[in-house]
C-alpha cells in the first residue's frame, strides 16, 4: 500500500494548496519585468542595447517554457494526491498557512511524495501498472528531475513549514534506493564485468526499441554505465534495503529491476560512460588544453550518485592541488554528489603564483603604506583608480598571466555549458559554485545556456569573488537559467581582487566586491571572512554556510 494512504484528505489539500502557491511565486525575480540599462552600462559595454532586445526576447520564451513546466507540475502533483486542481483557490498565498498546519511527523513522507511525483516515479509506476495489468512492465518514458521542479518541491515544502534538510533526506533516500536496484549480481563482480554487464543491458534494450521503431534517446555510451562493483555505501540514517519494501511494493517500481530500468536510473543519476568524472571532451576550443572532472568522495568509502549533482569551480591556484582541496572540507563528508572542475591548470596557477610573488615583492615594498592605510577596499578604490605605484607595476608584469586566465575562463564557461546541455551530469539539477576566475566560468556558462535557451538544469549558482562587472542585461540573462537561487557573494575589503579585476575590465562596479543592483541576485555580505584573495581557499566551507543562512532568514 502506498505512503499515499497514510495522509488524510485535509492533508493532502494543503500539500496541493502550498503546491499551488508555489507555483504562483516560482517566477518572481527571475524574469524581470523590465530592464534599464545607465550611463555606465554603455561605456563600459557600447552592445548593450543589441544585448538587451536579445535578452529580452530569450527571456520570453524562457519565461513562457516556465510557466508550462509549472502548471503541467502542478497537474502531475494534483493528480498524484487525488486532488481536483480546478478545485483549489485561484491566488492561495503563503500566509494562509499557520505553524502547525502539517505534523512534523508527517514532514518527511510528504517530501518524498513530491520527489516521487517531479522524478517521474509515481506515474512511471502507474504507466507500467496499467500497461502490465497489474504486472511489473518497463514504462516507456525517461525518469527526469529538472530543476524548476526542485525548486517547486522546495518552496511547497518551505510553505508548509518542513526545512530544506527534509527534502535533501527524502532525496538522498530515494537515490539510493534507485542505486539498489542496479543489477545486483554484476556488480558484485569487478568494475569490469560491472562495465560490461550494463553494456550489454544498453544494447539489448536499444535493439528492441530499433525492432519497434520508437525513437529514444539512450544515454549508454560505449564504456556503458559505470557502477565499479559498489554496492553498499553510506545511508546517513536512511537505509536503502529498509526503504525498498515500501517503494517497490508501495509504488509498484519492481519494474526497475531490468535491464531497461538500470537505463533509466542510469540516465537520471549520471552513470553513463562513467558520468562527469568520466568525462573527456574530443572536441576542444582553441586554447583549451584540459578540461575535466574529479569527484570528491571519502577514501576508500563508497560513493552513491545523489538526485543533485554540484560542480565546484576553483579560481587561483597556488598549487594544483588547490582544483580540489578546497572544496573537501565542505563537500567530501556530505555524500553529496560533487565534482570539482580542472581547467588548464598550468594556466591558473602560473596566474596565482603570479600574484603571490607580486604581493609578496612588490606591494609590501612599493604600495605596502598605502595599502595598509585603507580601512576598507572602497577607500582604496574609490571611482577607478588604483594607487598608481601599486597598479602600474601590476599591469606590467601580471597582464599577460590575467589575459590568458580570462580567455580560458570564458572558454572553459562555453564548454561547461555544453556538458550541462548534454548531461553528463545526469537528468537532475546542478549546483554550481566557483570563486574567482572559476566564478568567471560560472557566470559564462549561464550566459551560454541563456543563449541556448536552456533554463531547466541549474537549480543554484553560487559566485564568490567574481572578477567582472556584469551589466543588468547580463545578470538577467543569468538569473533567467538558475531555477532557484543566483548569489552574489563579495568582499569589500579583497583589494587583491581590486588589482586583479583591474585587468579584467574597465569598470569600477566589480561584482567581487560590492552589492549588485540586479533583481533576482542575492548579495552575501562575506567582507569580515575574506581579508584577502588568494584566502579564499581557506574560508570556503564559511562562506558557503553564510550563503545558506542567508537563504534561511
């Protein structure tokens, strides 16, 4: 019997009312009505005006792709709880509901019914019910979770009073259940008998759909899906051989036990060809030597694929560890699926080493009083200007490390988002986060995805420190393609970003280090926790629990 049944129909109302509510409010911020570009947006950028009629008629079609995947979410949702969508108010807001509404009992269960319905389980179970006549029978469609709907499940849930943490749980259980269901038995053999076993299930299900002419899209690749002989991993409280009694008989997902099921989950949690940290491009932008992938996982632990994929983008490097090692501390004891992007390492660091040498020679013998004066980067750059024995020196002998740097930066954003549109990273949402030039590969990456219209793959974007001076139209166009939160974070005392953003634009208004007016971008004050540029390797993990009080008060 389904956990369906075990909430009331008062309940199920209000899950469909907060449902409702967050549809009406997903939209707000992240297309904005109207766009006005300044003086300064102009002299710093003299296309904007062609830009922003481009943006503009995008963000339409965005917009209106949006709006459908909403309302076709809240059909699925209704349908799901029994519930006559036509029945429900038509402008419910937030407010209707009180502490209490909801049981904290109930907080979990509830979560997991919106995963299973924005995952595509609970009709897929229905599909291959009915088809099957009450046998367990592959359904025909992809299991997808995009992250407009992540988005939806997290603001249904935040208005009825249950905390993100819940959803990530019910997430991280309905992850691993799917992962339980790989084909147990080759698995337990080596990484690859594993790797075959999944290949030959991809083309035994890829002849029988050319036998029945239907045209579907196989994520299996050559190196077919790689499981590594993993089958027993970290539950976090959640254990997957508990849980699977209840989905498989609840839901009727015994379906997932075949060959076609292992293609679906592997399509949705990233498996295929070995996923992102299998990933190698065979196509390359001129000036782009390397570009790939290292997941960060506990030695020797297990790892199991998650329903949300995070790539993490390091800027400067001081060594070519620092591509990962930031990011460990935050992420390798979370179970989180995360993967740590290296872009032409000799470039980033040969930039860093760059600028440690030049602080460390230069700035404290020549600049050092005047620097040490200023209680605060705006005193230090007020309008453009640099103290001039600081930034001659640093044109000078930086400029050609920063150019190299930005032009792969930018490059490297045009290539990621190629991989997101592809999905190697899985049919499920992205968070990405990037300090520094990585930020620079963040931001161009959303900028791409804007141009191509994608707007369903990133659920977050976290920039830190980012070197540039974005006009509105440009934050438009990035806000447009993250389904849930685009943060600004900055510091108003990283004058090492001062000089290095220098080289990289004209403007005064970087976004590293100061609030920006866009609307729909979060600014995280982090000016206390970053004295210095080439720190922020060492304040990740607080930088990033700032930005999520942030999105809690």
């Amino acid at each position: 019997m389904s956990r369906l049944a075990t909430l009331d129909p008062k309940l199920r109302l209000l899950i469909a009312l907060a449902a409702k509510v967050a549809t009406l409010g997903i939209l707000a911020g992240r297309y904005p009505a109207t766009i006005s570009l300044d003086e300064a947006d102009y002299s710093a950028d003299p296309e904007a005006l062609s830009d922003l009629a481009r943006e503009q008629q995008r963000a339409k079609e965005l917009l209106q792709v949006s709006k459908d995947g909403s309302h076709a979410w809240l059909a699925r949702v209704c349908s799901h709880l029994e519930i006559d969508l036509l029945s429900l108010p038509d402008e419910p807001v937030a407010s209707d509901f009180l502490p209490g509404d909801v049981a904290v009992e109930s907080h979990f269960d509830i979560s997991q019914e919106l995963v299973l319905v924005s995952v595509g389980l609970a009709e897929a179970a229905a599909d291959a019910s009915e088809k099957g006549k009450g046998k367990a029978k592959e359904p025909e469609g992809a299991l997808v979770y995009l992250a407009l709907e992540r988005a939806l499940v997290v603001r249904t849930a935040a208005t009825l009073g249950i905390e993100t943490a819940t959803v990530e749980g019910a997430e991280k259980a309905i992850a691993q259940f799917l992962f339980f269901q790989l084909p147990q038995e080759e698995a337990r053999e080596d990484g690859e008998k594993g790797s075959k076993a999944w290949d030959e299930a991809a083309r035994a299900k890829k002849d029988e759909a050319s036998k029945k002419n239907k045209m579907l899209k196989w994520a299996a690749t050559g190196t077919g899906f790689v499981v590594g002989g993993v089958l027993i991993g970290l539950t976090g409280g959640l254990g997957a051989p508990l849980l699977a009694p209840f989905l498989v008989g609840g839901l009727g997902l015994s379906f997932l036990g075949g060959a076609g099921g292992a293609i679906l989950i592997g399509t949705l949690l990233g498996l295929g060809g070995g996923g992102l940290a299998g990933y190698r491009t065979h196509r390359r932008l001129k000036g782009i030597d390397e570009i790939s992938f290292e997941q960060l996982k506990t030695p020797d632990v297990p790892a199991i694929p998650s329903l949300l994929a995070h790539i993490v983008v390091s800027g400067f490097l001081l060594d070519p560890e620092d591509s990962v090692e930031p990011w460990r501390a935050t992420f390798e004891k979370s179970h989180l699926d995360t993967f740590a992007l290296k872009v032409d390492t000799a470039t980033f660091l040969s930039a860093g080493n760059s600028m440690d040498k030049y602080l460390r020679n230069k700035i404290l013998q020549v600049g050092g009083k005047e620097v040490l004066k200023a209680s605060a980067l705006s005193a230090l750059y007020a309008g453009v200007a640099l103290p001039l024995t600081i930034f001659a020196g640093a044109s000078t002998i930086l400029d050609s490390d920063f150019s190299r740097c930005r032009d792969k930066a930018q490059k490297a954003g045009l290539l990621l988002a190629e991989i997101l549109e592809k999905k190697v990273q899985g049919s499920r949402p992205c968070i990405l986060v990037g300090y520094g030039p990585g930020a620079t590969i963040i931001f161009e990456a959303l900028l791409e995805l804007h141009r191509r219209k994608l707007g369903s793959l990133v659920f977050t974007a976290i920039l830190i420190s980012l070197p540039s001076s974005p006009n509105r139209v440009k934050w438009a166009s990035a806000r447009s393609v993250v389904a849930h939160r685009l943060v600004n974070c900055y510091s108003t005392n990283d004058w090492v970003l001062a000089i290095s953003a220098r080289l990289y634009t004209l403007s005064a208004r970087v976004a590293g280090m100061q609030s920006v007016e866009a609307e729909g971008v979060e600014n995280v004050d982090c000016s206390d926790l970053v004295a210095g540029h080439l720190e922020l390797r060492g304040h990740i993990t607080k930088i990033l629990e700032r930005v999520d009080k942030h999105a809690s008060a």
